[in-house]
C-alpha cells in the first residue's frame, strides 16, 4: 500500500475524521530511501476505529506503518504517568493531511508537545532530582553510566521548566534548532551534552551551573538547595566536602 492510497482513503472515508504523517517524514528530518511512512489515522468512533484496524492492521517494519486510534483515545495517548508516556512526543509537529474536525485535531496536537499545567511541577521536581543526584554521584566515583544517566533527566527538566515535552533523542538538535527553548541554545547544550556522556568533569559542572541557573528563575531553587552542602562542589567552585 502506498502512502498517497491511504491518505485518499482517509479523504473520502466517512469513518476518518483526520490524519497526519509523523515520525522522520513528519518532520522531514533523517529521510532517506529506506525511511518508512508513519501516519496515524483517525478514527470517528470504536466501530469506526474497528474497521480501519481491520483494513490497515499495524505492521512494524511496513514501508507504511499505519497507528489508529479515536479522537478520545488520542487524547489519552502520551498522557503524563501513562504507559504510553514516552511516546507523547511522537504527536508534536507533525504534517496533519486530514482533518474534519473544524480544528479539534490540531488543538489535540498542540497539547501533546506540552506538559500539562497540573502535571508541569512534578514533572520538573522529579527531573531535577533525577538530574542532580546521578550527577553526584558520577562526580563522586567516576562513574561512567551515571554520567550517562544524568542526560536525559537534564532534558526531562530543561524542556519542562519552558512547560514543554522533551523530544526525542534523534530530534534534540532539530528541536533546538526549530523551536528554540528560551534560554538555551544548541550551540551551547549539545556540546555539553557530548562532554558529559565523555565524562568531561568541566562539561558536568557547567550543565549543572545551567540547569541551576533555568530551575532558580522558574523559582525551583528549593530542589536545589536540597542539596547543599554540596552545591558549590556541583558547580566546580569547591572542592567536596571532608568527612
């Protein structure tokens, strides 16, 4: 099946309110010959969503891989605390094709690349958490994976202190590039980033002095402060505390 066959169908099909292309052709970002098509259909109810499962079963590794769902059950899909969370960014930015909802479907989009407001702190909190503490305790013993593992806490909360989604890896430098953060730039996070996975201790004092500097002016200091006192040692301004 061809993509320019299903969108047709997704046209004229009174059991399709709309549709849109996602993924690497979505954003036409990494496509090459062997770049799949993505394209999530949606459905006008459950009987609807029925027969278009049926017509266009999902196929992993298809040169069209086809994702439906209703309106309902995309708004629930990437929810924050849901199983699906990880995914909540598959829906930003996408290349809507279809829509018969007079908008509906692009307000629903618009919502996937943000945090909710209710959802918002907590996400920060746990971030930052996350964030500080594995970049303790690689700075402490020297520890690789913690190093590692602080990155993506990093991102977690830099792009939820600016109320958004954090995207996925493959779309980091395109994100940043795209649809910038306020205060942050690629030229300056992504080489920190590369220092850090390095274990460049300078690139881990530095991500953290930044990542401070976001959560105090979004009035997150408190996440910080928790963990004196050893936060002059995180900034590099100290050495760590004697026993």
């Amino acid at each position: 099946m061809a993509v320019d066959e299903l969108l047709a169908y997704c046209e004229s099909s009174d059991d399709v309110i709309g549709a849109y292309i996602f993924g690497s052709r979505g954003r036409e970002i990494g496509v090459d010959d062997r770049s799949d098509w993505d394209v999530w259909v949606v459905a006008r109810g459950d009987a609807a969503l029925a027969r278009i499962e049926e017509r266009f079963p999902y196929a992993h590794g298809a040169k069209v891989e086809v994702a439906s769902s209703t309106l309902a059950g995309l708004r629930e899909h990437g929810a924050i605390g849901s199983r699906s969370e990880w995914a909540r960014y598959q829906h930003a930015h996408v290349d809507v094709r279809v829509d018969k909802t007079d908008g509906e479907l692009a307000r629903v989009l618009a919502e996937k690349e943000l945090i909710p407001p209710e959802h918002r702190d907590d996400v920060v909190r746990d971030a930052l958490g996350g964030f500080v503490n594995a970049t303790h305790r690689s700075l402490r013993y020297g520890t690789r994976l913690d190093a590692a593992e602080s990155i993506p806490y990093a991102l977690r909360a830099i792009f939820a202190l600016a109320g958004r989604v954090r995207p996925f890896n493959k779309y980091l430098d395109w994100e940043l590039r795209h649809h910038p953060l306020p205060d942050w730039q690629a030229e300056t996070l992504l080489p920190l980033i590369a220092g850090v996975l390095d274990r460049d201790q300078a690139s881990q004092h530095e991500l953290f002095r930044l990542v401070e500097r976001d959560a105090r002016a979004h009035d997150f200091g408190a996440e910080i402060d928790e963990w004196e006192p050893d936060v002059p040692w995180l900034r590099g301004e100290a050495e760590y505390r004697s026993r």
